[in-house]
C-alpha cells in the first residue's frame, strides 16, 4: 500500500515518556516492526518540543532548552537507524523515499515540531537543514517568536506571522523544508499562504465542519489549501475526528471524503499522530500496521485504487517535490 505518513511522536515518546524498546520495536503505535506490517514507505519523524517540559524560568530559556533538545532527538535518530539499518535508512531529498523503497527498506524523514526552538535565530533553521530536517512545524500550543496557535480564544486566533515568523517562511523556501500549519491559529495560516512561494502541509489536521475543534480547518482554508497545492493529513485523535475519547474509523472516512469534496483529490493524505495523544478508550485503528482497515474502509465507500494511492503517498510525495 507504500504509505507515507506526514507525522507521528514516536522519537518524544521514547526519549521523554521513558516509552519502553527503541524503534525496532516498542509497546506505542509506531515501530519498524509496525510500519513494515502496515506497508509503509516512509514515515515522518517529529522531533516534538513541550515547552513546559524543558529547563527554564521563562520562555525563551524553555525554548532554547528546547533546541538543544531537538539536536539530541536527531541524534537518537541517527543512532537507531544506524543500528537498524538493514530496515530503515534517512531520506533527504524526495527521490530518495523511493529509492529507499526498492531497496525493501522503510524511508525514515526528520522533522521539528515547535518552531519557538529557533528562539529568534534563523541561521538554526540552515543548522537543522544541514542536520537531515526536512519539515517544520511553525507552532504547537503556545505563541512563540513566529505567531500564534490555535486556540478557543477569538482574538488569539485572529493573530498572524510576527515579522521574524514572514522570514522563517521565506527561509524555509528557500531552502526546501515543507511549511507545516497544523497547530496554527487561522492569522497564521493565511499569512503563510500568503507568503509561501511553495506549496504547504497542514500535516495533522481535520476538518471543522465535521469536529468543530481549532485545531481543524475550516472548508474555505481547506479549499484554499488545496487550491495552493498542499495536503492535509488525517489526524486518527478522536477530539479531532469528533468524539472526545473514540477514535473511529467511520469518522476517519468522513473526513477524508470531505477533504475531497471540498479541496480536491490532490488534498488528503495521512498524518496519524501517532506517539502523541492518549486518553482513548477505543481505537479502531491503534497502531501503524493496521492501517489496511482504513484502506478497506474508503474502498467500501467507493474510492478506487488510484485515488487511494493519492491519498497514501502520492500527495505527500508530489508536495515535498515542489519545494
């Protein structure tokens, strides 16, 4: 099925929950084990901030914690994918994913989850660059030096890119490195459409008509999105699909033909988030190698093969080729 999913925090879980086993193989949803037996192509790496989490008294010092912190989950990366190398190897460039793919190996592509890391600093976005990042995640859950995230909050949500956040956007074209909105608030995805010169991703984000959540995207910004040449990817959160402690499959469809319906077939693609949420009583799908039930599933409500393959690497892969 050569899926490629747009994001997951499996490096957090294991080097900050204290998750048990490594890559190879642990008890959370994603593993080489459980990529392999799901048909994964490749699967997008966060390396996933919590402000909080980190040492500081205030926010910037959290933050520039934070970066640190980011350069040791890349060298956790490094170090697993060295030991399993016969099985996963680092993809730099997008023809490398199926190149990787023919050697019978799964694509494994390095990303960063909280854009306040760089704490002000551009030149750490040509660092991580050079360091195997490909993607980056503006915001996560607090304002920080680039704009402001989603939120309840009207007027929070209304707020855009600060000056330095425009030219992180502009960096980041210009070197290559997908723009990712999820997390961001409704300013901060319409200015970053109107600054990308490249197609951007809201990798892990639904739709609000049908989970009324800020964290989702409303149809104009999902028409709007499509309309740019980006991509959504399915978020499997059950807040985010519609019930608060059920993620369900029949939801999952849902979104996924309403992502079609309004921005094309050129717009969904996958971006389980797996590895950072819990707090569900059920899952319908609970871990990356059972990712055939929702194949099965949108082929029963009449997608063909053709577009399904859109939907499990085909836009993801033409979106990181246009950079």
């Amino acid at each position: 099925m050569n899926l490629i999913d747009l994001h997951c925090d499996t490096l957090w879980r294991l080097m900050d929950l204290e998750g048990e086993g490594d890559l190879l193989d642990n008890d959370g949803s994603v593993s080489i084990r459980k990529l392999e037996s799901g048909g994964a192509m490749a699967q997008f790496f966060a390396c996933f901030v919590y402000r909080d989490a980190m040492d500081g008294n205030t926010p910037e010092e959290q933050y520039e914690a934070g970066y640190w912190h980011v350069l040791d989950m890349i060298d956790y990366m490094a170090a697993q994918t060295e030991r399993c190398s016969g099985r996963l190897e680092m993809a730099k460039e997008p023809a490398d994913i199926e190149i990787i793919h023919k050697k019978g190996k799964i694509a494994a592509v390095l990303t960063v989850e909280e854009g306040g890391v760089l704490n002000g600093r551009l030149a750490r976005l040509e660092e991580l660059y050079e360091r195997g990042v490909r993607l980056m995640t503006l915001l996560w859950n607090y304002e920080n030096c680039i704009g402001a995230p989603n939120s309840r909050d009207r007027l929070l949500m209304e707020k855009g890119l600060t000056p330095f956040g425009i030219q992180v956007v502009e960096k980041m074209n210009g070197l290559g490195m997908i723009v990712d909105i999820s997390h961001a608030s409704d300013g901060v995805f319409w200015d970053v459409l109107r600054h990308s010169r490249k197609p951007v991703a809201a990798t892990h984000s639904n739709c609000r008509a049908l989970a009324d959540h800020p964290r989702n995207l409303t149809d104009e910004m999902l028409k709007a999105l499509g309309e740019n040449g980006g991509v959504a990817g399915l978020n499997f959160y059950g807040p985010f699909l519609g019930t608060p402690d059920v993620s369900r499959l029949e939801e999952m469809t849902a979104h996924i033909l309403h992502m079609i319906k309004v921005g094309g077939m050129d717009l969904p693609a996958i971006g389980t988030d797996f590895d950072g949420f819990d707090g569900m009583q059920k899952m319908d799908i609970p871990d990356i190698g059972r990712m055939g039930r929702l194949w099965e599933a949108l082929k029963k409500k009449g997608l063909t093969e053709g577009q399904l393959d859109k939907i499990w690497y085909k836009n993801a892969l033409r979106l990181w080729s246009a950079r």
